[in-house]
C-alpha cells in the first residue's frame, strides 16, 4: 500500500536497528504544531457552504455577502445574502454594515478570487470577514435555497459536491 503521508526526508528519520532496519518517527512535535496553527487559523478566515447554510437555519447573526456584480446577482444568489460588488464595499460598507457583525462573503466559484478580495476589503475596513470558499457556485450545487426575480428555488444536489441524501448536500465533516 503507498503511503498518503508527505515524504521524510532520511535525516529526519530515526536511528537504524539491526534487527528492524530504519524506523519512522513521528513528525518534529514542531512542525505538526505548525501544522495546527496553520489550519485553526485558516478556519479562523474561511467556511464553506454547508457550515454557513446551518448557521442561517441556526439564527446565528452575520451577513452573507455576494460581492459579484450585478447581472451575476440577478441571475441567482444565495438565499439570504446582501448584494455589494467588491469595487463598491469602501464606499458602502461603512454605511450599511453593522461594526462587529461577522460578515461572509462570496464570489463565483473556486476558481475565482472575488471572494477573497473582498473580504480583504471589508477586513481593511476593520471588520471581521470570512470567504465562503466554492463561492456561489458550491452553495448552488450543493442544494442550498438560491434566489433570484421569480423566488427562492432549490437545484438538485449534484453527486460530485454532496449525499444525495435529504434536501441539501452534506459530507458530515
């Protein structure tokens, strides 16, 4: 079976024994420290649909913000979200955004970084910003309510983003 786990490098692994040859340690304490911090903190500035679609139905208070423009909003947003364009959040968030309200944003998908600089912009602004990664993209396909001109509707979930299982893709994590 091949190993998932990244490559030591020799000087890193123990001590040959005679009668098992070389052995494997566990990684420097430090660097699975590391490790640790770097994804707290990385949870610290991102979430993901399915944790911000339970926290809506959890009543839990923050914004929800779509930061595409406005013929992508028109086209179809999350549930629940305000519409602010990236390029339009220094002007208007000050204004329309309550100070230390959790604000989450999103843009297209993943392989866009919409999101991401817009949460810079709101966090520039001193307010406490979360990207929503997959953008809208993943909270569409992943089942979750998405609303435009004529109501909020519901796609089905596809079987590459989620269970199909219930009325909105989860993999429990």
């Amino acid at each position: 079976m091949t190993s998932t786990l990244p490559y030591v490098d020799p000087s890193e692994r123990g001590p040959a024994s005679p009668t098992t040859g070389p052995t494997t340690q566990p990684a420097e304490s430090t660097r699975a420290a590391e490790a640790a911090e770097f994804f707290r903190r990385r949870l610290r500035f991102e979430t993901d649909a399915s944790d911000v679609y339970a926290a809506q139905r959890a009543g839990e208070e923050f914004v929800l913000l779509d930061s595409r423009s406005a013929e992508a909003w028109a086209q179809g947003h999350a549930a629940g979200a305000i519409h602010m364009p990236t390029r339009e959040i220094a002007d208007r968030a000050p204004g329309e955004l309550r100070a230390g309200v959790p604000v989450v944003v999103y843009c297209w998908s993943p392989g866009c970084n919409g999101g991401v600089k817009a949460a810079l912009e709101l966090s520039l602004l001193g307010f406490e910003a979360k990207e929503m990664i997959g953008g809208f993209e993943y909270w569409a396909r992943e089942g979750y309510p998405v609303e435009d001109g004529s109501g909020i509707h519901r796609r089905a979930v596809d079987p590459l983003t989620g269970t199909l299982s219930g009325s909105a893709a989860s993999c429990a994590c």
